[in-house]
C-alpha cells in the first residue's frame, strides 16, 4: 500500500514540475524584444500591466466571431498603440514597430501555407 502512496505521490510531483515549466518559457522571440527594448526600471511594469491587458482581450477574442473580432479590435488596438507611444521613446518604438512587422510578416507566411 505504501508504494502505491508513494508512486502517486511521485507522479503528482512530475506533473506539477511539468507544469511549472511550461509556465516558466518566455517566447524567445518575444525574450529577445525585451532585450533590445531596454525598458527603464520605470517602464517594466508599465509594460507589463498592458502586455497581461492584452492577453486578457486575446481571451475574450477567442469566444468572439470573426466581425465581431474586427470590431473589437480596432478600438483596442488604437488604444494600446497610443499607450504604447506614450511609454516607449523613440528609439524604443523603432524597436517595437520592427518586432510587429516581423510577427505580421510571420502570421502571413502561415496565412499562406494553409
């Protein structure tokens, strides 16, 4: 009986250090923008807060039809945009522009392949 304890024990811990790990990865693409941003210690969790408000609208997006995805999108990411222009300087926005061109370039080339 105890090794039945212990195995489920054992595997209840794997899972949970599984788990852990997928939660720890950073997107390297999205670790390297991070680097070349050089957020001031001001900025981090300025950038943050919006960058968690995004992955919130992403959910809500996902339950959405296609309309109204184009609907509420625009609003959203005018908005985002001036917070984001607010936050960066200017060499900063070069850096951010350049990153969402290569993330459209990318969504695009998989647009095609399907």
């Amino acid at each position: 009986m105890n090794k039945i304890w212990i195995l489920l024990l054992a595997a209840v811990l794997s899972f949970s250090a599984q788990a852990a790990d997928k939660k720890s990865k950073i997107n390297p693409a999205f670790k390297q923008l991070l680097t070349e941003l050089k957020l001031t210690d001001e900025q981090k969790p300025k950038f943050q807060a919006l960058q968690k408000e995004q992955g919130k609208f992403m959910a809500e997006q996902k339950k959405r039809s296609a309309e109204e995805k184009k609907t509420a999108g625009k609003p959203f990411y005018k908005a985002r945009t001036a917070k984001l222009k607010e936050l960066f300087n200017e060499d900063q926005l070069k850096v951010w522009r350049k990153h969402q061109a290569k993330q459209k370039a990318a969504r695009e080339k998989k647009a095609q392949e399907k």
